[in-house]
C-alpha cells in the first residue's frame, strides 16, 4: 500500500512530534514538518503541491482559494483551533478536500495579556535588562491600583479581563458596537462610548475578532485620544490596530508604549519598527503557544489523522 503525503507547517520551534506520538500515523504516511514559514504563494505552492494532507497552526500559513487551486492532491486538511479564518472552507468544499479542526484551550491569551500588561507597567524589560548589565533600581514603575482599564471587545475573553482587573482594584471600561451599558455590567466593566474610552484608559486593552467591519478599528484618531501616559495592549490580531499610525505615535511619544503579541504580517519581518522602538514590548504570537494547548493540537491533529487514514486508504 502507498502512503501518504503529510505536511506539518510552521512548526516553528520544531515540537510537533514531541508533543504527541506520530507512531501510529507512519503506518499509513510519511510526515514532513516544516519550521521555515514562507509567504510567498508560489513558493508555498512549490512546497505543497506533491502532499495529499496538510496540518496548519492556525493563521500562520493562509490557504487561500488561489493557492487550493494549485494543490492537486491535497485530501485533508487538519487545522489546530475551533476555527481557522484563513482557509477558505467553501473552496475546499467545491474541491473534495475535507478540513477539520481540533480543540482549544482559551486561557494563554488571557494570562499573556496580563504578562505583558504588568511588564510593561512595572519596566520589566528594562530593569531586567539593566540588573544583568550591573546596574540596580533605573526606573519608577506604573500602578494598577485605581487606574482605569478599557477594554475594547467585552467577550469572553473580554470579560475574563475584566474579572482580573478587579483584584487590582482598576476602574473598568468597555466599549465595542454592540455593547450595551446591561451587557457592559454583566461583563465586569461600565459602558463608555469609543471616544471615553481612548480618552480616559490608563490601559487599553484589545479583545476582537477580526473580521472586515473590525478591521482598523484602532485609528489615528483613536490613538490621539490616548493621554501621553497611557498603555495599548493587543494580543488579538495585529490588524485591528493601523500599523502605521500606532508607529507615528509611538516615534512621537504621544502614548507612553505599546505591548504586542500580534502583527499585520508574521513572522514580523527583521527590520520592523516594532523590534527597535524602545516604547515597544513585543513577543511572537506566543498567546497560545503554551504546554497544555500545544499538547491538546497535536494529540488532536494525530487523533483526527487516525480516524481518516484507515477510511480512506490510498491505491
């Protein structure tokens, strides 16, 4: 019996086999993993056009319709994540390729949020980064105690946000387009409308699906509103944020930082901004890249190529 092609991409601190035993699945295919994301189309068109199967990371590599079109052989796809907005499912459909998901665990981006919102209130970057050069106390710290956090998007995580600024006693905001001062209540935090929400945040703090009506939804006249000493926090998706405008004001200091787990493109590239402004505390999507999570994916991923494989033996 032939065996299968299969591909894991962006694997990118070479885990996948570790966190699951791939054993079982080598009976029916020979696996490939790949740590080197590509952007490009036809170079991932180049890489991909010989595999019947293909596992993704959620969001990092985009199997858009174009680039279906150009994978003759593919049969399977095997997404981590309840959902993977960027593959275009309807094109899989129309094609015969199946897509199926694994299961999630929400709580990393919630406890990164707050990893880097207190880093970069209390500069432990930089006092880390001075102690191990000799040095001692270099900077004075922010408070959480009574300062005001925004919250932009009152879901669930939204609204998990908002339980744990209550510990610190912080003063909760929330505004999205369908949020109501009821909802705002029922979530932790009291209604304010967009404006008072930029305007009055010591830290705001991002939490929304990207979609094309969220898209931007931070602009330069948002950011404006921001007082000089005031923080944003993103660890949803990059694009809801204008890049461009967030760099102008963070080159301006007309906000005093910013902390990002997400970027318009990824991996960012190597002369961005983000990896030199000093007002910067930027990590590398690393919001659900813990253990538990990493060992759900691919236990789901070998569990789900198991349930396949045997039904669908290759000639």
């Amino acid at each position: 019996m032939s065996k299968y092609k299969i591909a894991i991409l962006d694997d990118y601190q070479d885990v996948a086999k570790s966190f699951a035993d791939w054993t079982p699945v080598t009976e029916y295919g020979e696996i490939e993993v790949f740590t080197q994301h590509l952007h490009e189309e036809d170079e991932i068109v180049a890489r991909l056009k010989y595999f019947d199967i293909i596992c993704v990371m959620r969001e990092r590599t985009p199997l858009t319709a174009a680039l279906l079109m150009q994978l003759p052989n593919l049969k399977l796809i095997v997404s981590t994540g309840a959902r993977n907005r960027s593959i275009d499912v309807a094109v899989a459909e129309k094609l015969g390729i199946e897509v199926q998901n694994t299961g999630y665990l929400g709580h990393g981006a919630l406890e990164l949020t707050w990893a880097l919102l207190m880093a970069i209130a209390k500069h432990i970057p930089q006092e880390n980064a001075n102690l191990r050069a000799g040095g001692w106390q270099h900077m004075v710290g922010n408070d959480l105690k009574g300062k005001t956090l925004g919250i932009l998007g009152l879901g669930n995580l939204g609204a998990q946000v908002a339980a744990v600024a209550k510990v610190f006693d912080m003063d909760i905001i929330a505004w999205s387009e369908n949020l109501t001062p009821e909802k705002a209540i029922a979530g932790g935090a009291r209604y304010v409308d967009k404006k008072t929400l930029f305007q009055e945040a010591d830290y705001l703090t991002v939490h929304m699906v990207l979609s094309d009506r969220s898209k931007g939804i931070v602009g330069a006249n948002d950011l404006a509103l921001m007082k000089p000493s005031a923080y944003l926090i993103n660890t949803s998706r990059g694009p809801l944020v204008d890049e461009n405008a967030l760099i102008k004001s963070l080159e301006e200091n007309k906000i005093a930082g910013v902390a990002l787990d997400v970027f318009d493109k990824e991996p960012l590239d190597a002369d961005h901004p983000f990896r030199t402004l000093k007002n910067v505390l930027a990590t590398p999507h690393i919001g659900f890249v813990t253990q538990d999570t990493y060992q759900l994916f691919f236990n789901d991923i070998v569990k789900a190529l198991l349930d396949w494989l045997p039904q669908h033996p290759k000639n």
